[in-house]
C-alpha cells in the first residue's frame, strides 16, 4: 500500500512535464519534481526510519510512472492531432 503515493506523484509528474514545450525545461522540472516526490513518499511511508536507501527505490518508482505517463500523453496528443 506504500507504493501507491509514488505512483500517483509519477503520473503527476508525467503529466506536468508533458505540458512544458521546452525539452530543457521539461527535463529540469520532471527531475525536481521525481526527486521531491520521492524524497516525500519515503518519508510518508516510514521507510526513512529504516534506511534512507528507499529514497532510491521511491525515486525510482516515481521516475518510472512519470515515463510511462509522459509516454502516453505524448502518444495520444500526436494521434489526437493527426488529420483524419
């Protein structure tokens, strides 16, 4: 149940990174925001008592959902703008 915030921020991230025209911008805040995101759901969830080594783990877990939305918003606005 602790991954779920990670995932959530990763679409999150996804979708606001999507929205900037800049490559180098969009860049910048998808790596803040991943970073932040992470930092944030491994405290929410504990982990952080434990080891902060789960900031990694939850970094990644945001990283990866923010590709994967930033995948399919890119995929769906491209058909969507397609002549038909």
């Amino acid at each position: 149940m602790h991954e779920v915030f990670p995932i959530v921020a990763g679409i999150l991230v996804g979708a606001i990174a999507s929205r900037f025209a800049v490559a180098r911008m969009r860049y910048l805040v998808g790596a803040v925001l991943t970073v932040l995101f992470g930092a944030a759901a491994t405290m929410l969830s504990g982990e952080a008592v434990e080891s902060w080594a789960f900031v990694l783990v939850d970094i990644g877990l945001v990283a990866l959902a923010a590709l994967i939305t930033y995948g399919a918003v890119t995929l769906v606005s491209r058909r969507l703008a397609q002549p038909r």
